[in-house]
C-alpha cells in the first residue's frame, strides 16, 4: 500500500483527522499520512479560524484555501526561487522571492523583477556569461556577477543564440541582430522582407506604356537616372561594412513561423507559411453583459470542418554568400504516402463510392508541442549540425531530421509513425553534444527519452509501463533529469539518467505524490512542487542527488481548509471487462462506510475533462472544487468514483489511442465497468446513480445517457461537446481526423446523432462566452431534444462566464443546481 505525506496539523500541536474511510476493495492506495505533520502558525498568513463543509464554503473564491506559489523557478542567477502567488482578492499574481532558497518567502519588488525573471535564458559558449529577456529587452549576467542591459525599447526581443565568438544573437519582428555583450555594439546580421525585391525600373505594363517610354524623351532620362541610383545603392551596400546586410526577400505570399540563427553567424534557418486564418467570418459569439449595455460579437476561433492544411517550408539563408535555399521533404520517409487510405476507402464505401489511392507530397510543418520550450529548430553548440522536428498536417508522423547544409536536403534522424495520432505532447528534443540528439519517443508505447548518434543506431535510456515526462538535459549533458510514474501510475517522481546508458534511471524523490521539479544552473539543486490529494501545491529544495530528503519552503494552506474533514480519495484498479489493463480510479467513501449494511448506498461517477488528462492520481487535483464537492457528497451518504478512462493521460500509447474514430465508445465501455465494480464491491444500489462531468466530461455525460440509457439515473453535463465537427483542429483532428475524410468517426462519436436515446434526467450546464466549447453546441442539442419531444432534461445558462468559470456565484448556483438533482432523483 503507498503512503501520501499529507500535512494535517497547526501550530505546535493541533492535528486534523481525515475522514476517508478504507475501502473493502482490495489493491486499493490510500492516502493517509500524518509524515512533515507540523505547520507553524506564523507560517500560515492565511489562517483564519475554522470552516464547515458547506457548498457556500467549496464554492467560495479559493483564496479561503490558501494562496498557493504557483510557477515556482530559479532566479536568473541560480541561487534563489522565485514563484507567482495571487493577491488577495484579486487575479494578479505577485513575485514572491526565497532568498538562498533558504527562510520565509518574500515580495519581489517591481523595481527589481528584471534581476531575477527570465522569460527565455541561453548560456554563452565559454560559459562566462548568462543572457537572458525580460519583458522584451535583453540582459547579460557577467561571471562576476554584475548586470547589463543591452536593450531598452519597447520593439521586444527574443529568440535568443549564444555565438561561437562570445557574442550574443537575437530576433526582432524579422531582423536579426549580433551584439557584443561587452561593448554593447549591435549589428544587424540579416532582415527577412516578404516582398518582391527591389529594382530600378518596373517593366512596361501595357501598350501604352510601352509607347510612353519609346516616344518621350523626359520618361526615358527619369527611367536611366532611377538605373543610376539604384545601382549606386547596391554597390554601396556591397562594398561598404558599415551598412546593415541586404535584406533576403522571400515569397510575398508568405509569413515567418520560426527561425534560429547559427551559432557561427553563417547561417539562418527560417520556416516560412501562408499566413493562417484563425477564423472565418462566421465565427463570431454574442457577449450579452458589457458596461455600455449593448451585445458586442466576440470572434473566436474556426472550427475544425473549416480547417485547412497548414504548411511549412523550410528555407536556409546563407549569411554569407546571401543565397537562400528551400529544402524538400522528399528525403523524409513516408513524406508522399496516403496513411489516410483507409479511413478514406471506408467513408467511400459508405457514400457508394470507390476511392483510389495516390501518393501525393503531404502537408508538412515544424511541430508544435504543447509546453515544451526548447522549438523545432535546433542548432548544436558549435554551429556544425542543425536538427529540425516536423509533422504531417494528417497527425500520423513525426520525423527529426538534420540538414546537410551543403547538399542544402534533410536527413532522416528518426521517424515515428502512428496508425492513429502523433501524440501532441512528449516531443521534447534537443543536442546531446555536437554529433548526437536526445529525444522522447512513445515508439514503445510509452513516452521514454532515447539519444541517437548521428552516424550510429538509436538507443533507449528508459523503458518500461511508465511515462517520461518533463526532460531537462544537465548542464554537462551527463544526465537527463525528469518526472516519471514509474512506481505506480497515480504516482509521479523525480529521477535522472544517465546519457550514456550506463546505469538504469536513479529516483531523486521518494514523496508519494504529484511531484515536479526545477533543475538550478549549475546542476546541483531542484526546486520541487509536490502535492497530495488532501495537501495543495507546495515547494520543496533537495539537492540534485538521491539520499537527501526534500526540506519544505512554502506553507501556504489556510487553517481554514485544514479545518475541515476532507475525504483522502482511494487510488482503485478497477478491472476492465474489455482490455488487460485497470481502469486506475478514485474512489471516495462516506464516513463509517459499511460494504455489508444492507440498505445500499447512492453514487455519483465525475467524468474528468480535457480527454488526455490524468486525474486518478496522488497529487492535488486540478478540479478541486470538485474534490471538495465529492467530500461534500460523502458527507450526505455518496459514494463517488472519478475514473481515468481510456483516451486518459498517464497510462501511455495503447490507453490514449483507444479512442480513435471512436470518441465516446470506450470511455462508456469503462464507465460501464466502474459502475458494476460499484456495485459488486461497494454495495452500491446500481438504480440510484448519477454522473456529470464539463468540457469532454460534458461531452462523456451525454454520451453515456444517450447510449445507455439507464445506466444513469441522472446526469449533467457541463460547458459539453455536442459535435466534433464544431471543435478546434488542433484537438480533434488528431482523434477524428478531419470531417470531410472521416465523416464516419465525427457521426459515431459527437452526441448530437443520439440524442433519441435520452431516457434519464438530463442537466445542461451552458456558458454563453465560452470560447472553447462554444454556446452553440448546447444552443443545437437543445433544438435536438426539442424536436425529439424528450422530457425530464432542462438547461441552465451563465451570460458571462467563459469555459473555466470566473465568479464564485457561478460556481455556487451551478453545483446547487448538480447537487438538487442527485439528490431529486437518487435519494
């Protein structure tokens, strides 16, 4: 059984309970634990008084809870952390400083942010100097510790390249600029214009324009002396050094995406597209509240059956000879294969028609992760190699690639393919030294870290059931740090590997937990943020070798929330009657649960949002206001399960894959399997069970009404998805491809095409200025089951909140309105 280290006490002796009872079930993880139990009062500024378990008080503005560090990190100089925390009564966030990473935290005055905050930081060559931005202009911090600003302007800075000679690179708008970082000199090293070059002299349009320069003499002497000047122009800019570089002119049509610069000045790597159009005309959304008192038309993001290729070339300029060079993908495998065929061959059939198979150049663009830091273009220290990341518009691959500047083509590295999608996530990457790359993978089917040699075979620095995540490359690139689950799923660690392989992966931390971390400068500190269920985000400070244990910074949580008797969740296995693996779920039981009573207990099953997030974990829970709402089921006889469903994080390629074309059909599948588990080893009665859940949890309870009826007494979805094919395309295009290729997939997994199956009570929980999930989906089920004549369902609307709500008095009527209808039609 793992322990979780929850801290339950205040001041010197004061101890809280929890309340969870344990569960029969056997396998289970509970998370008990009275370890680091004493909390000073002092440290809790917060404190104030005791709290009862009401929904006025869960529901209330967080800041009774405590005001938690958020986005804690190294100061720029390595020695102090730094994090966010938000001021009381308000949604600004305040620097908050631990000098030495030692004592009680402190405000960070404004005067001084720019001594410690770095919104992208790159270390000289010779490691002499640390550069760093901050609010757009560029700071150097020397080796004795001083201090220099390099800009001051209000044109933003970044994208910032350490070079070969000790100076420093970085990009404005779309110029490129060398400076020395002791003399402060600054020279432009080259400008991108997308626009046709200049010239003297255009030629005659028409016939009269050709007749024009013929037949007057005046024309011709204005034409000729244009000649002169332009051609003085380029001799001057060619023959004299002190003049800014002549600017490369690219296809007009054209936008920049990203660019690096290399690190000997030689050369530029830009990637250039058309410009993407985020929304069409018709993606607008009424705001009905605003202080003028009139409807404004808010514009939002296309939807995905609107979505069109986005690609990238890849264009390298040579700094030095000023000659520009598009490279091709041709070299890429699989860079022309119809990896659709299929799915297209099967729509085809459907519509009675027949569809032939072509290869044909695929839509390919650098790839975007979503959190990773580092980008897609990546040059080695030196200067030498440079490595690219791409991925094709259809989502199936992920290549890395290095360019053979000479033979101006790109070399195949590592291609990873998949049936279904590229994950979108775990694609960090980056130069181990000048002639290998370490990357993530999921190519086992777990994301793990391998390292290839340019000229030699890849291989694997961890494998196993488990999911790498959150890399950082030492500063001596001997060690790969990184988060992982490797003990249990739920359970999340800090270790370190070595890059050569040479020994297995060694845990830093051993807290039992949700635990992140940040690697200092110099390799030898993390700055660590660890929860529980029970025990919100704090920060802690170890050393960067295992053996020590972690010592506690921050104490933020109010005596208020310790006050109360939270229920510590039960991380349960529940056995899944269609694949091999559990469906690892959080369980929550009343006080004094009795598994034999006779009378059985009523539950509701939470259905997490997002899909591709993990919450049956050890850690805090993003939804805490639902966890604080199940302790308050709990309180009135619930028994509640929140399950990680297939297509959930954590659980690696297979489990999150296992939605494909078919959003909707697993997931039911397992909810279907926890509610039996309730019912065979919880003693629940499976005729008084409710679920709801928001986003894709809105979307799941929709689903699960619609194709089980019964299944659920009741439920309510939550700011849902109604129609994929009104849904972004970063998301979605990768689960369903897109509509007008699978129009399949989009039929058999948006609600909208079920909703005849609706037999239970249904609550809608709509957000009018939602520009995530809009309005309209709730706006066109509605219509749905109208038309259908269904009954027993009603919809409650929010004018002015967004996807995540914003006012407390929100959340308070939405979840009196969720709890009013269990206990309608459960108890």
């Amino acid at each position: 059984m793992v322990k979780s280290r929850l801290v339950m006490a205040i001041g010197a002796a004061l101890m809280v309970a929890s309340c969870a009872s344990t569960s029969p079930a056997q396998n289970t993880t509970s998370n008990q634990s009275t370890e680091n139990s004493t909390i000073s009062a002092a440290s809790l500024e917060s404190a104030q008084g005791t709290a009862e378990l009401t929904m006025e008080q869960i529901m209330a503005d967080p800041d009774w809870m405590g005001r938690f560090p958020e986005n804690a990190f190294w100061s720029v100089d390595g020695q102090h952390i730094v994090f966010q925390q938000k001021r009381e009564g308000s949604e600004i966030r305040d620097y908050m400083i631990i000098e030495n990473a030692t004592g009680k935290p402190k405000p960070l005055p404004l005067s001084q942010l720019h001594q410690y905050v770095a919104d992208e930081k790159q270390q000289s060559v010779a490691g002499d100097w640390l550069a760093y931005t901050f609010e757009g202009n560029v700071f150097v911090r020397l080796g004795n510790g001083s201090v220099r600003q390099l800009t001051r302007d209000d044109a933003r800075q970044h994208n910032l390249q350490a070079m070969t000679d000790g100076s420093l690179s970085f990009q404005q708008g779309n110029d490129f600029y060398i400076v020395d970082v002791n003399s402060g000199l600054t020279r432009q090293v080259a400008s991108v214009k997308f626009a046709d070059a200049p010239k003297a002299n255009e030629d005659p349009a028409d016939y009269l324009a050709v007749e024009e320069q013929q037949l007057i003499r005046f024309v011709q002497k204005e034409r000729e002396a244009a000649q002169q000047r332009f051609e003085k122009q380029q001799q001057l800019q060619a023959e004299n050094a002190s003049l800014a570089p002549k600017p490369f002119y690219l296809d007009k049509s054209k936008q920049l995406v990203q660019a690096r610069m290399s690190p000997t000045g030689e050369f530029l790597m830009v990637a250039i597209s058309e410009p993407q159009k985020w929304r069409e005309e018709g993606d607008i959304m009424p705001n009905y509240i605003n202080e003028d008192g009139r409807v404004s038309s808010e514009r939002v993001r296309r939807r995905v059956a609107d979505a069109v290729p986005e690609k990238h070339e890849l264009v390298l300029l040579d700094l030095v000879e000023h000659q520009s060079s598009t490279l091709t993908y041709n070299t890429l495998p699989g860079w022309n294969e119809d990896v659709l065929a299929e799915v297209k061959r099967e729509n085809h059939q459907a519509r009675g028609e027949r569809y032939e198979s072509e290869k044909n150049p695929r839509a390919i663009h650098l790839m975007a992760d979503w959190g990773w830091e580092n980008g897609a273009i990546q040059w080695n220290q030196d200067g030498s190699e440079l490595a690219v990341m791409l991925e094709a518009w259809d989502n199936k691959d992920r290549w890395i690639a290095t360019v053979d500047v000479k033979g101006k083509k790109l070399v195949p590295q590592d291609r990873l393919h998949d049936d279904a999608w590229i994950n979108y996530t775990h694609n960090e990457f980056g130069w181990l030294n000048s002639n290998e790359l370490w990357f993530m993978s999921e190519a086992d089917g777990y994301s793990h870290l391998y390292v290839k040699p340019l000229a030699g075979d890849t291989r694997q620095l961890t494998q196993g059931d488990y999911v790498v995540e959150s890399p950082e490359l030492s500063k001596g690139a001997d060690y790969l740090y990184f988060q992982a689950n490797i003990d249990h799923p739920g359970i999340y660690e800090v270790y370190r590997v070595k890059t050569d392989g040479s020994e297995a992966p060694q845990a830093l931390t051993d807290m039992n937990g949700m635990t992140a971390f940040e690697l200092s400068g110099d390799d030898n500190e993390l700055l660590l943020t660890h929860s529980t269920p029970l025990m919100p985000p704090e920060l802690y400070h170890k050393s960067a070798a295992p053996g020590d244990a972690p010592q506690r910074l921050t104490f933020t949580v109010s005596e208020k929330f310790l006050s109360i008797d939270w229920t510590a969740p039960d991380i349960v296995p529940v056995p899944s009657s269609h694949v091999d693996k559990p469906i690892y779920s959080r369980i929550y039981t009343p006080r004094g649960f009795d598994a034999e009573r006779v009378e059985e207990y009523p539950a509701v099953v939470f259905i997490h949002g997002a899909g591709y997030l993990q919450n049956a974990h050890l850690g805090w829970s993003g939804y805490f206001r639902e966890f604080m709402f199940h302790s308050l089921l709990n309180k009135h006889g619930y028994v509640v399960a929140d399950l990680d469903y297939r297509g959930s994080k954590g659980y690696g390629r297979d489990w999150r894959t296992a939605i494909y074309r078919q959003m909707g059909t697993p997931e039911v599948e397992d909810l279907v399997d926890v509610t039996q588990y309730l019912d065979t080893q919880l003693n629940v009665d499976t005729d008084r069970l409710g679920t709801y859940g928001g986003s894709y949890g809105g979307f799941l309870t929709f689903m699960a009404l619609f194709k089980e009826p019964g299944l659920f007494e009741a439920g309510s979805a939550l700011r849902p998805v109604t129609d994929w094919a009104h849904y972004n395309v970063g998301y979605t295009s990768n689960i369903l491809n897109l509509p007008q290729d699978d129009t399949i997939a989009y039929r058999q997994s948006s609600p909208i095409y079920f909703a005849e199956g609706l037999e239970d009570a249904l609550l809608i929980n709509a957000p009018m200025i939602d520009d995530n999930v809009f309005f309209q989906d709730s706006v066109r089920i509605v219509q749905r089951l109208i038309e259908l004549e269904k009954t027993d369902w009603e919809t409650a609307i929010y004018p002015v909140e967004p996807h995540g709500f914003r006012q407390p008095e929100s959340w308070l009527n939405e979840y009196r309105r969720i709890f009013s209808l269990f206990e309608e039609n459960l108890k």
